[in-house]
C-alpha cells in the first residue's frame, strides 16, 4: 500500500485535512495509537519524530499536542507540563494553538492538583482574539473552554448574553449550551454544570475535531459529575 493510500485508509475526515506527507503520516499514526490506547508505542513513535522539531508551525505545535496527550496518559505529568511550556504556549502567545493551547491547558488541569497553577491568562488572551472575529465553530468552542478555565464570569456571560439573541440553530445552541456548562463549572455549580454537560457532550463532535480531540469534553462532563456526586446532600425533614 503506498503513502496516499494507506493515508485515506486510517485517516478519519476529522484529521485528514493534516495527513499529507511525512509530517502527515506520523499525525495520522499518533491518532490511530491514541484511539487505540495504544499510548506507549504512540509516544516512542512520535517521539522519534519531534526529536529534531520545533514548534514553529500550526502542524509542528499539534504534533506536540498530540506527544503532550500521550505523557499524561502515561503519568508523565511533568514532562506534559514542560512540553506545554517551551512548544505551546510560545504558539500561542504568538495567535496561533486556538484548539491546542485551550485543550492542552484542560487536560493539565485535569491531571494536576486542584489549583495548581497554569497560564490561563495566555488563554483568555488568546481566546478574545477569537470570539473578536468571525472564526470556525470548533475554534470558538475552545476559546469557551478558556473562558471556562480562566473563571472568566463575564466574559461567559456576555457570551451567552449574545448568544440567547441569536436564532436557534446546530452551531449557536451547541456552543451556547457548552458556554453555559463552562460557567456553572466555572461557579462550581456542580449539579449544574454536570446536567448541562451531559446534555452538550454527546453532540459536540458536530462542530468538528477528531475523536482524540473531543474525549476532552468527555473529561470534563465526568469530572463534574464526580464532583456533583461528592457533594453533600440535603435530607427531608
């Protein structure tokens, strides 16, 4: 089977704008190792591959997205912090990584302490850049989840302010709904956030992304499920 071929066999359309070529071909293989679980062997592979890249590129810096993805998954939780550090966030203090650099910043958060510190301002920086133009749905979903992640009440709010006057469609009521959950997780309205995510969750892979991509969100909803559940409840009298 040549390149092209084996290209369009295992690249799902949700990536195969980016599997063209040398560079390609590893995107294409670090997706097939993650949605296999395959992480171990994922990580050796692209590995080898970043070892003389740098993050200069949208491609060089989702490839280091991809490598970060695998440490955690790991527990190589230092090494995912430092690769966030020196590869992403340089991309996106420079107006580039609008999905990486929120998504990466989340899956952080996910692994570390609560309150660990993490640059979210970068992220809020970067994100009102983004909903200050006319960007793709899957661009702005992600500026939400910096939103969310900077605790930023306002900036949510407006949003959604927005949002509820604009008329119902896929788009607009996908990414409203997912504003909404960010801000109640945002307030630690567990219950709330968790209802609202589970609610969103199954239907944002419409707005794009592969499925490496949108376990993310699948993260989140269950982290505030578990929180909502480890609240105390009120008893009848």
């Amino acid at each position: 089977m040549d390149d092209l071929a084996l290209r369009d066999a295992v690249a799902p359309a949700g990536f195969r704008p980016f599997a063209d070529g040398g560079t390609g071909l590893v995107h294409v293989s670090a997706h097939r190792a993650l949605d296999s679980g395959s992480f171990r062997s994922g990580h050796a592979m692209l590995g080898s591959a970043l070892e003389h890249v740098a993050a200069d590129s949208s491609r060089s810096v989702h490839l280091h997205w991809h490598q970060l993805v695998f440490e955690l998954e790991l527990g190589h939780t230092a090494d995912a912090a430092e690769r966030f550090a020196r590869h992403i966030l340089p991309a996106m203090e420079r107006g580039d990584a609008a999905t990486d650099g929120p998504s990466a910043l989340w899956r952080l958060a996910l692994a570390l302490p609560d309150g660990a510190p993490l640059p979210w301002a970068a992220a809020r920086r970067q994100a009102a850049r983004t909903l200050s133009s006319e960007s793709h749905a899957y661009a702005e979903l992600h500026a939400l989840l910096a939103l969310g992640g900077a605790r930023d009440h306002a900036g949510l709010l407006r949003y959604i302010q927005r949002r509820q006057l604009e008329p119902p469609g896929r788009k607009r009521d996908l990414l409203l709904g997912m504003a909404t959950a960010l801000e109640s997780f945002a307030a630690e309205d567990w219950d709330a956030a968790a209802t609202a995510l589970a609610a969103v969750t199954p239907e944002l892979h419409r707005l794009g992304g592969s499925r490496a991509q949108n376990a993310l969100f699948e993260r989140i909803a269950a982290r505030a499920a578990e929180r909502a559940e480890s609240m105390p409840r009120s008893r009848a009298a």
